[in-house]
C-alpha cells in the first residue's frame, strides 16, 4: 500500500478498539447469554460506554474481558464515572453482548 494511503486508513480508523454498533444481531447475542434487552437499551449502552468510560484512561475493548467479569467491572467503575444504577445497567447490557465469551472449558 502507498505510503499516503497507509497514514489515510490510519486517520480515519484511528488506534483505538472498535465498539461494534448497534444490531438486532447483538440483541440476539445478548439473549443467548442470559441477558434480557433491546435495541434502545444497546443504543444507551454503547453511547455511555464511549462517553463517559474514556475519561480517565483510554477506551477497553470490550472484548478484553469476559462477560464473567464486566459486572464487576461495571460496579467499579461506574462508581468512578458516577453512573446512576439505570445507566449501570444500560453499560452492562452492552458489554455482555460486546464482551468475550466465556472461553470453553
Ligand atoms: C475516575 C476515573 C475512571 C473512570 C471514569 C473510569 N475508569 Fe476504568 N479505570 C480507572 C483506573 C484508575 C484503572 C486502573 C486499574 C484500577 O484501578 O482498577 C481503570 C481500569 C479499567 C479497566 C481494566 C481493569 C483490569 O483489571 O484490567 C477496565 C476494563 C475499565 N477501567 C473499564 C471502565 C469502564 C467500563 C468505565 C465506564 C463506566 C470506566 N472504566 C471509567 C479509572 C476510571
């Protein structure tokens, strides 16, 4: 790939983690793992994840925990990002559908 081209996809992808959108298919996702949402309650998710859990440190990828871990993970921090218990909720419900699975035993 030409130089320009190369710094080109790195100005428009940037460096961080890709937070996957919004699908019905992460609905479904979310379903098989015990968790009951919806499309607007990911759409909350997603949004809090990306504006307020970037703050203090750099967006994680959602995939670098597992869905055994974020809601521990979502009480400790969003005490740290003061969010209200429905917010709490919304975050966990997108990162159990966006977080790894449990690996298989
Ligand atoms: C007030 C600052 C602050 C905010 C806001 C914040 N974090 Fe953190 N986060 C930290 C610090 C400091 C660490 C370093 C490790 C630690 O103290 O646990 C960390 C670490 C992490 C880790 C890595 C933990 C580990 O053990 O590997 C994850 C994942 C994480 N934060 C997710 C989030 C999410 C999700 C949100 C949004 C609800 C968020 N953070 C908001 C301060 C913050």
């Amino acid at each position: 790939m030409p130089r320009r081209l190369i710094l080109l996809s790195v100005m428009l992808t940037g460096c961080g983690p890709v937070i996957p959108p919004v699908t019905p298919d992460l609905v479904t996702t979310a379903t098989a793992r015990g968790v009951i949402t919806d499309l607007p309650q990911l759409e909350r998710g997603r949004s809090l994840y990306t504006t307020r859990c970037n703050t203090c440190h750099a967006l994680h990828d959602p995939l670098e925990k597992t869905v055994a871990q974020w809601p521990a993970l979502v009480e400790i921090m969003g005490a740290r990002a003061y969010l209200p218990e429905p917010h709490r909720r919304d975050l966990l419900a997108f990162l159990m559908a966006t977080g790894a699975p449990l690996s298989p035993r």
